[in-house]
C-alpha cells in the first residue's frame, strides 16, 4: 500500500499511526482513526483498512470532514470521526476491475489516497454517496487498550463508577499521580472520553480486560 501511494504521489510524507489495532475489530480501529488523525491539518489525508467484509456489497469510500481525507471501507470505520467533527461530503469509489478482491486496501484505497494526495479534488474520484455506515449501539464498551494497559471506554464525561469483568471501579482522579496504587481508577482521558488505569500498572491484565468488553455503569 505504501509503494502504490508513493508511486502516485512520490512527494508524499508516510506517517504510520498505528499497526496495533486488533484483526477484525471494526470499533477499536474506529477510535484508532479519530485518535491518531485529530492534530493533522487541513488537507491531510488519511488511509485507514480494517476491512472484515472486503469484497462484498459495502462502499468504498473517500470522504471529507473536519478539513481532513479520510478513505476506506463503508463499516463503521470512520463512525467516530464523524461523530466528532461532522461529514463535508462523502464519494463512493468504483472498484478496481484489474485489483484482487481480497486486497482493496492496495488497490482501491491506497490509488485514491494518493491521488488526494497529490491534490486531484475529491469529487473527481467518484459520485455522491450518503454518509457513511455508523457503528451499531452495543452500549458502553472497552474501545481501546493503550500501550500502558489503560482502558478507554466509548463513555464521556461526567466520571462515573463502573464494572468491567466483574471488577468494581469505583475510584476516581484527575491524573495518575492522585490516584492510589494498586487500585483501578476513572478518568478522562485524553481525548475527552473516561478511561480506566491503575497507576504505574496495567490495568487491562489486573482487570482482565479487552477491547470491545462490556462497562456497565454503577
């Protein structure tokens, strides 16, 4: 994918924003593509394939919003985004009559980065298309696990007590530093949604916890 965007827009700048989203996981790459894309500028674009129904009926996409390109397929992927910053407009993408079915990151959605990357206007890539697939409502859930073992949920604020795993969080602080040791504890996260950490540990291990688990609220 790399080597296709490079070759339509050689001047491009690559930037990997994350290789650890988990396989299939529509929801945590949701969160993954409105995390790493928030701070980009305008005109910045931005490729991102978590793709378990590749090949079938779903759209492929190039959209515009908050300023910045997003391309990718039409499965939720870019639902938080959306719901962060607003759609400008959206256009759906033809497939690639030449290109491998199984591979439409390569050959559908990286041609296209690239061509937005070189400045072709987004229209010119495909017609008109209703915003895009949000993601189902399945309640309060574990949307990430950083690399600290921190939990963020898809809840914001005000701060709340919860379960995850049948583990009770009922502590709360406004940085790491307040918190006690050894016990899980909310907050709000960087990016405005509350999370769950234990101070200098991993809470995901001592909670047993994951993406895509289910919080319920106390």
């Amino acid at each position: 994918m790399k080597a296709v965007v490079l070759a339509g827009c050689p001047n491009a700048t690559l930037v990997d924003v994350s290789h650890e989203v988990p396989r299939f996981d529509v929801s945590a790459g949701a969160f993954m593509v409105f995390a790493g894309t928030r701070h980009f500028g305008p005109g910045s674009v931005h490729l991102a394939v978590v793709d378990p129904g590749v090949g079938s009926s779903r759209r492929r996409l190039a959209i515009r919003a908050g300023g910045r390109f997003y391309v990718g397929p039409d499965n939720g992927l870019f639902a938080i985004v959306l719901e962060e910053v607003g759609m400008q407009h959206a256009v759906e993408l033809a497939p690639n009559p030449g290109g491998a079915p199984t591979f439409e990151g390569r050959d559908v959605f990286a041609p296209a980065a690239a061509a937005l990357a070189s400045g072709v206007p987004l229209e010119s890539l495909g017609h008109s298309t209703p915003p895009p697939t949000m993601l189902e409502d399945r309640g309060p859930r574990v949307l990430w696990t950083d690399g600290f073992g921190n939990l963020v949920t898809n809840l914001k604020p005000p701060v709340r007590p919860m379960r995850i795993h049948n583990h009770y969080i009922t502590n709360s602080a406004t940085t790491y530093a307040e918190a006690k040791p050894n016990e899980p504890f909310v907050y709000v996260g960087s990016m405005g949604y509350l999370e769950v950490g234990i101070r200098e540990a991993r809470a995901d291990r001592v909670l047993g916890a994951r993406s895509g688990m289910k919080v319920e609220l106390l």
